[in-house]
C-alpha cells in the first residue's frame, strides 16, 4: 500500500502566429506554457493501510517556451529557415511528514525542499536548395545554451542544511546535412 493516493494535474496554454511578412516571407511566432502539479503519500514503518505517520510529497512545476522563426525564399529553388526560441522549466518540491499519510490534509512538518531552475536558448538556420527535380539539400545548424541550478534545504535527516547547487552551464552546436 505505498504511494497511495497520489495524484497528477496539468494544464496547456498555448498560442501562435503564422503570417506573410515583408513581402513573400512567412512569421511563425509560438508562446506555451504547462503548469504541473504531481503528490502522492506514503506510509511511515508504523503505519496500517488506513491510518499512521507518513510522508506527503508535492511537485509542483512549470514548462514556458517561446520561438520565432521567419521563412524566406530565395529564388525558385533555395529557400531559408531561421529562428530563435527559449525555454525555461521551474520546479518547487516539497516532502512534509503527515500525521495520518491517507489524508493529505494532516501536514504536520516540511521535511525537506527543492527549489530549482533551468533555461535553455537556441539559435538556428536551415538553407534548404532543391537540386534537379528529385533531390533537396538541406544544411543547417542549430545552437544551444543550457543553464540550470537550485537549492536544496533539508530540516530534518542525516544531514540537514542548506544545499545551493550553483548553476550548471552547456552549449552544444548541431550541425545538419540530409539529402531528399
């Protein structure tokens, strides 16, 4: 009987633009967010199926994300592609003890916390030519910086404390060539 009730939420909001710019260029513009909520209880050693001390974990975090990306062709037979986006995650974790861990609403003490971050931005360019009737080339890169960090605190346990995980960085360029 562990890990019983648990629960997930998560709700979408997203909106986008496609539309001709300056002339024979096309816009794609994209915003997004998800907000989620995850929970579940579990028992301590003493606990019964119905009843006793246990412990209630909440997750709740967040996805946003944005990207631009204008199209323009260049003559019959080229066509390009570049674009930006971003996107950004949040998590704010918890771990309680509970007096009774069927019921979620017994929250005696936080045991522990988990506030974190992290970001990535990316650049990109794809020059796609069609050579002859059947063959397309595609080349193009992409370009990401990722960055991430948080803090950990921890009230009770083996070693409680305040736990800063200084941010993280990596960057990646992708490089892309097909033939179609």
């Amino acid at each position: 009987y562990g890990s019983v009730p648990m629960g997930n939420t998560a709700l979408r909001y997203f909106a986008g633009y496609d539309g001709d710019v300056l002339g024979n260029s096309k816009l794609s513009l994209n915003i997004g967010k998800i907000d989620r909520g995850s929970w579940s209880s579990s028992p301590g050693a003493t606990a019964t199926m119905t009843s006793g001390v246990g412990t209630f974990n909440s997750s709740p975090n967040s996805t946003a994300n944005a990207s631009a990306q204008l199209s323009q062709p260049v003559g019959e037979r080229q066509f390009l592609i570049a674009g930006l986006a971003t996107e950004m995650g949040i998590l704010h974790q918890k771990k309680y003890s509970t007096s009774n861990w069927t019921d979620m609403n017994s929250k005696t003490a936080v045991l522990d916390k988990i506030d974190a971050k992290s970001v990535t931005n990316s650049l990109f360019i794809q020059d796609q030519v069609a050579v002859g009737e059947k063959l397309t080339v595609y080349l193009g890169g992409r370009y990401d910086a990722w960055k991430a960090g948080g803090t950990g605190v921890v009230i009770t346990g083996t070693v409680p404390g305040t736990f800063v995980y200084p941010d993280r960085t990596a960057s990646a360029f992708s490089p892309k060539l097909a033939g179609v």
